[in-house]
C-alpha cells in the first residue's frame, strides 16, 4: 500500500505537466499556421495571374508568289478592313524580274488569328511563314509596380517641398523631384508601348509576282554606231576642255615666242 502510495506521489508532478506542454505545442503550431496562412496570402495576391491579365505580343511574317499582285491586295485589304485593322506602311517594287508589294498591318490582337487565317485561304505555298507570341507580363507587372512606387515617392517630396524651410531644402527637393519626375516619365513612356504592341499585333505581309521580261540584246551594228557617237562626244569633250584652258594656252604661245626671240638674240 505505502508502495503504491510513493508511485502516485512520483508519477503526480509529470501528470501535471503534460497537459501544459501539449497545450503549449499546440499554440505553437496554431501560431506558425496562422503566419504561414498570412504569407501565402500575401503571395496569392502578389503573383496569382489572377491579379492581371497575361500580356503577349504577337507578330507574324509572310512571303508568298502570287499570280495577280491587285487581286491578292483587295483580298487582303478587305480582311484587314473585317477585322478593324488598318494599314500602317504600304510600298512597292520592281526588280529584273519580279514585281513586288509589302505591307505592314496592325490588327487588334483578339481578331490576329482570324486575319491570319483570312490572309493564308488563297495562298498555296508560303516562301517563309512566321509567327510569334513574347510575354511581356512579368515586365508590365514590375514597370506597373515600380511606377506606383515612384509615384508615392514623388508625393512625399512634394509634402516635404511644403514644408522646407530655406532655399537650400528646396533646391534639392526639386532636384530629386526633377529625377524622379523622369524616371516616372520613363516607365510611363514604355508602359504606354507595351500596351500599344499588346493590344494590337502587327502582321509583315511581303507577296510578289514573277515576271518573264528578258534583257534587250543589241546587234553588232548598234553596237558599232554607239561606238562612234562616243568617239564624236570624246571629241567634243576634247574641245569643251580646251576652251575651259584657253588663258593657258595664249600665255604659253606668248612665252614660246620670247624665249625663241632671246634665243635668236644670244646666238648672234
């Protein structure tokens, strides 16, 4: 009976503190759940692509031959036109043997692909076909949020410009102003040309006919009458380089005449 009594005494103490550690551990655990919980929250809504929308850039490059060069414009002018784009550049060439039109297109990017596919259902064979897509999302994201930092700082200047005491403190608040009015000028300026190169893609279209002109040969008497119109022009060009000298030559026909008057003289 005493022995039993000694154990219960011994075993009082550790059953008094279990409870408190386990509660303790449990605490713990709720503690750090709970700052896990607020620092993936934090991060869902930093960087889930739910936060903003996914910014591509797209552009295509065309080349292709054609039979009929003004059948082949009309047909993309009018798929352009049906999907509101417009033509931002348009020129045209001619070589040895081959005519050739480029265009460049800009094409609000939600009908890209269906002008794409308007543009290739009368084309058999593409010489080079070319289309790519840039994400620009992780850039617009960062020059959005660095803008809006900017921002904030520039307002805090201009409170604390508020309040300068001398000129000193005003002269170099203006000038942090100043940088940072064109560092946010900056980002602006790229933010507004992303957001022109998102919303609108921009299609290369080069198309070309081949044309079955040959070079003129001439004959051999043509070739002999030319001769001589050239040799008559060389004179003429002789005689032009003459009169452009005559000066010259009258003061060397006068010197000969006195230098072979003097000679005569010292031989008698």
């Amino acid at each position: 009976m005493k022995l039993l009594s000694y154990i219960l005494i011994l075993m009082l103490p550790l059953m008094c503190s279990s409870p408190k550690d386990e509660n303790y551990d449990s605490e713990a655990y709720e503690d750090s759940e709970i700052v896990y919980e607020e620092t993936s929250l934090l991060s869902s809504k930093v960087y889930s692509p739910e936060t903003s929308t996914q910014k591509i850039i797209k552009t295509s490059y065309l080349k292709f031959e054609t039979d009929d060069l003004d059948k082949t414009y009309l047909q993309i002018k009018k798929a352009i036109q049906d999907n509101k784009g417009f033509i931002k550049d348009d020129n045209s060439n001619k070589s040895y043997n081959t005519i050739t039109r480029h265009i460049i297109v800009r094409i609000p990017t939600n009908n890209f692909q269906n002008t794409l596919d308007a543009v290739s259902k009368n084309v058999d064979y593409f010489d080079t076909k070319r289309i790519s897509a840039k994400d620009v999302t992780e850039e617009f994201i960062d020059l959005e949020a660095r803008l809006k930092a900017k921002l904030t700082l520039e307002k805090r200047y201009l409170e604390l410009l508020s309040k300068a005491k001398n000129v000193k403190e005003m002269l170099e608040i203006e000038r942090e102003l100043s940088n940072i009015r064109e560092e946010i000028e900056a980002k602006q300026g790229r933010l507004k040309y992303l957001q022109n190169k998102v919303s609108l893609s921009t299609l290369d279209i080069e198309f070309y006919k081949l044309t079955s002109e040959a070079p003129v040969t001439k004959s051999y008497s043509t070739k002999m009458w030319n001769a001589i119109k050239a040799g008559f022009n060389g004179i003429s060009i002789f005689f032009l380089g003459l009169l452009h000298i005559w000066p010259f030559i009258i003061i060397l026909f006068i010197g000969g005449y006195f230098i072979k008057k003097w000679i005569k003289k010292s031989k008698k």
